[in-house]
C-alpha cells in the first residue's frame, strides 16, 4: 500500500499498521507539542495523497521509555 509507505517514512511515525475496520490505517506519531502536531497534519500528512481523514487521539500519559527519552530532547 502506497500510502501507508509514504506515512512510515514520515521522521514522526514510530509505529504504523494496516487493519480492517473503521480505518486502513492507524500510526502512532510523537510530536513536542500542540504546534508540532499541527504542523506535522497541516505540513506533512495531508500532503500525502490518498490521505482523506485523520483522528487525532492525543496521549495524556505514557509509561514507556521512548515517550520519556524524547520529552527529555
């Protein structure tokens, strides 16, 4: 799948998976914060084609250790 390729190779997407269901496609992005997020939709993901829609469920807490090592950058 073309798209989903194009998504994985984005520098923000640490995890990526095709599923059947509601969406094709569910990735799993770190961003510093509210901007970057926006920035990473407006600038880099809607640029993509084939995108059409995105759900944005932001995390409010993490308990693994690569959410801590990037917070600390």
């Amino acid at each position: 799948m073309q798209v989903a390729e194009k998504i994985a190779a984005l520098d923000e997407v640490i995890y990526l998976i095709l599923t059947s269901g509601t969406f094709d496609i569910m990735a799993e992005v770190i961003c510093r914060d509210r901007a970057d997020l926006l920035q990473f939709l407006t600038e880099r993901l809607y640029q993509i084609e084939g995108v059409r829609e995105s759900v944005v469920q932001p995390v409010t807490q993490g308990r693994d250790r690569l959410r801590r090592q990037y917070r600390h950058q």
